[in-house]
C-alpha cells in the first residue's frame, strides 16, 4: 500500500536528506579540497613577495602588475574552457586543469625577473581559467536549486580557509624551505605547494562522476531517481525568458550587470589578498611566520561570513539582498581599516569587512542559474567569472600604483573601498525571485 499525508513526507524528507548528504560528501568536499590548493596557488606570491621582491628586483608597480596578469589569462580563456567541460564532460574537463595549473605553480619557482614573472603569472591564469566556473556548473548537474547556496557555499569557503591554513603554511615553507634543492625559500614554496595539484587532477579523473544519469556507484537507486527527478521538474519549471542559446548571453543585460557586481568585489578582494602579507608586514618588525599567522585571521572571519550568509539565503530563500548586503557593508569597513587610529583597531575593522565582502560568493551565484539554463549556464557562469576577473588584475594594480605613488596603504585601501559599495547599489537593481 502506497504512503500518504505525513508519512509520505517524511519518507520524501528522508531520502532527500540522506542524497544531499552524500553529494555533499561526494562532490563538495572534494570540490573544496581542490579549490583550497587551486587558491592556495593562486594568491601564494603574496607570501613569495616578502623575499622574491627584493631577489628578483621587483618594484611595488611591478609587483602589482604581474599579481593581477594572472587574471588577464584567466580571463582570456575562461569562457572556452567552460564550454569544453560543457563538452568534454567535468571530469575529463577538470582534470586536466588541474594537472595543467600545477606544474605551472612548480614552474614558478624558475622566474629570474620582471619579464618572466610577467609570463609565468599570466599562463598560470591561462592554466586556472574554468576552475571555479567549471566547479559551479558541475554543481548545478548535481544539486536541486534549494541546495545550492549552501552547496556553493562550502566551495566557496575554501578560498578563505586556503588563506587561514596556507597563510602560515606558506610563510613556514619560505623559511624551512631555504636551501632545499639548492633553492631559495620562495621557490621552494612553489614547488611544494604546485605538486598537489597536479596528483589531486590525475585522481580527479578517475573519482569524479559526470551527472547523476551517469552514476552507478556514489546513489542509490531510489536516490538517484529522486534526484534525476528534482532536477528535470526544475529545468521544466524554468521562467520562459531563461536563455538556453550561449550568443543570447552577450544580449542580456543581467549577465553585464552581474559581472560588473562580481567584479567591483573582485577589486577589493583581490586588492587586499595580494598585498594583505606586505601590509601586515609594514605595520611592525615582525617575522615571516609571524606575518603569515596574523594575515590568516582576517579570513576566519570571511569564512564564517560565507557560512552565516548562505544559510540565511538558502532558509529565505532571498538571493539579492544577502548579496548586495554584502558588498555595501564590507566595502563600509574596509574604508574604516584604512582610517584605524591603531594597527590593532585596524585589525579588528578588517575583519569585520572580510566576513561581509566574503559572504557574498556564496549567494551570488545563486543568480545567474534563475535566467540561464543549458549551454548558456556554462557561457554564461564562464562570462560572469571571466569578465568579472578584469577585477583580479585591476584591484592589486591600484595598490601597487598608489603605494608606488604615495608610499601610503592607507590611501590603496580606501580607493579599494568605493568598488564594492558601487556593486552593491547595482545589484539592487536587479529583479530577482526567492528560490
């Protein structure tokens, strides 16, 4: 005899449950293990930067330059990369960024001065592109609408949590790492650091599943058709003016007016990652492990932020605001930083302004899959990303210009501050729907 009423609801409950629960162990853990080492990568010259500098003979304009190259590789082949995991399929797609992206981090170690730091910073960016957007497309093939943000989430806390664990890790391999090989200890760190991303790619290959029509070992039957089943009532449910066509993504104002709220925060973010551990390091006499352990304690708080946020957003269902909150109250912060009377009362400003200007990443990407589904999801989450990392590149470049210009971190921060609050104001007016 069939189930009814409450029962029935309850057995619906509990097999939603249990599935959600083992894609999130499946897929999401793995996913954050991976994104901790592909940040880790990313943003480890800052720590590099403390002796690298000096050896190699870059300037704070150099510096500020090559950091924020990264992203103009990033952005060059971001959206191609998307569309090839959209064809190849994530886990063939995935893997092979990996690999790729980790023996140009050991290959970093190799630069002798401006000209290949320049090139070197733009492959890895070449290496990167399609990481994150590819994860975030896989997530979607995976998970129902309702799960998403805190799916998104979790991921997503691994870019706070690579700077809380590899901020010390970084710092303490710079100097255990001195001589290694014959190396300094910066180049050490990179070889030390790009390795795992290479092993975690080969095993990415064999582990990862496409979709869930292609599972035979990670669900159950009744889960995997529950889950099959979710995902087509969505797609069916989809609003009428979703796109489904990828040329239709460059005609839609929403995809532009996201990339330019994604990317103001970029400026900030990224302005603060890569100089955060020179900043720190100017504001007293301290040790390189000593200067790691302080520039991690900013990112607790960011961490806590994507938590907190996500499951406010995913309990209301509320998507906009959660975001734009977030740009407008972080962006408030920084500015208030770059003002602190002390270094301390500096501290504590900037930790409050990381745990609202990162708690937006989770939601944001809630947005775009409300109008976007298909081919366009993967164009289109790609073109948000990419587009939005001209942010990558310009954030650490007015650092590294007004630092050069005016010898003052206080006034980067501060022209750092307007870009957030800008992108929240713009995403306000966006039209929206509570999942």
């Amino acid at each position: 005899m069939a189930l009814s009423g409450p029962a029935s609801m309850t057995l619906d409950t509990n097999l939603r449950d249990r599935t959600i629960s083992k894609l999130n162990r499946r897929i999401v853990l793995f996913a954050f293990i991976c994104f901790i080492v592909n940040y880790l990568d990313r943003v480890n010259i800052g720590f590099a930067a403390l002796h690298m500098n000096e050896d190699i003979g870059l300037t704070p304009y150099i510096f500020g330059i090559g950091a924020g190259i990264f992203f103009v590789g990033y952005l060059a082949f971001e959206i191609p990369s998307n569309m090839m995991l959209h064809r190849f399929g994530p886990r063939v797609w995935i893997a092979r960024i990996m690999v790729t992206w980790g023996l140009v981090s050991c290959g970093m170690a190799f630069v002798q001065g401006p000209t290949s730091f320049y090139i070197m910073r733009f492959l890895l960016g070449v290496a990167e592109a399609g990481f994150a957007p590819g994860i975030l497309l896989y997530l979607t093939y995976w998970f129902p609408a309702r799960e998403r943000g805190r799916a998104t989430a979790t991921f997503m806390t691994a870019t706070v949590l690579s700077i809380v664990f590899g901020a010390p890790l970084s710092s303490w391999l710079i100097d255990a790492g001195e001589g290694l090989w014959g190396l300094r200890g910066w180049q050490a760190m990179f070889i030390l650091e790009g390795v795992p991303a290479a092993i975690l790619g080969i095993v990415a290959f064999f582990y990862l599943v496409d979709s869930p029509e292609k599972d035979r070992h990670w669900l159950a039957p009744d889960e995997r058709k529950w889950l099959i089943a979710q995902l087509e009532a969505e797609r069916r449910a989809a609003p009428q003016d979703t796109r489904h066509d990828l040329a239709e993504i460059f005609r839609d104002w929403r995809v532009w007016l996201l990339t330019i709220v994604y990317m103001f925060n970029g400026i900030a973010v990224y302005g603060v990652i890569m100089w955060l551990p020179q900043i720190v390091k100017s504001l007293g006499n301290l040790t390189t492990l000593q200067t790691g352990f302080v520039s991690a304690i900013p990112f607790i708080f960011a961490g806590a932020g994507l938590v907190l946020v996500s499951r406010s957003s995913d309990r209301t269902g509320e998507r906009k605001f959660h975001t734009a909150m977030g740009g407008l109250v972080g962006g408030i912060f920084l500015a208030a930083s770059a003002m602190a009377g002390s270094p301390l009362m500096g501290l504590v400003l900037l930790c409050i302004c990381a745990f609202f200007l990162w708690s937006y990443m989770g939601v944001f990407w809630t947005l775009p899959p409300q109008f976007l589904q298909g081919a366009a999801a993967a164009g289109g989450i790609a073109a948000i990303n990419g587009f939005a990392q001209i942010g990558g590149f310009t954030g650490p470049y007015i650092v590294g210009y007004v630092k050069s210009a005016t010898d003052s971190f206080q006034l980067s921060l501060l022209a750092l501050a307007i870009f957030p609050v800008l992108g929240s104001l713009l995403c306000m007016t966006l039209k929206a729907k509570r999942d």
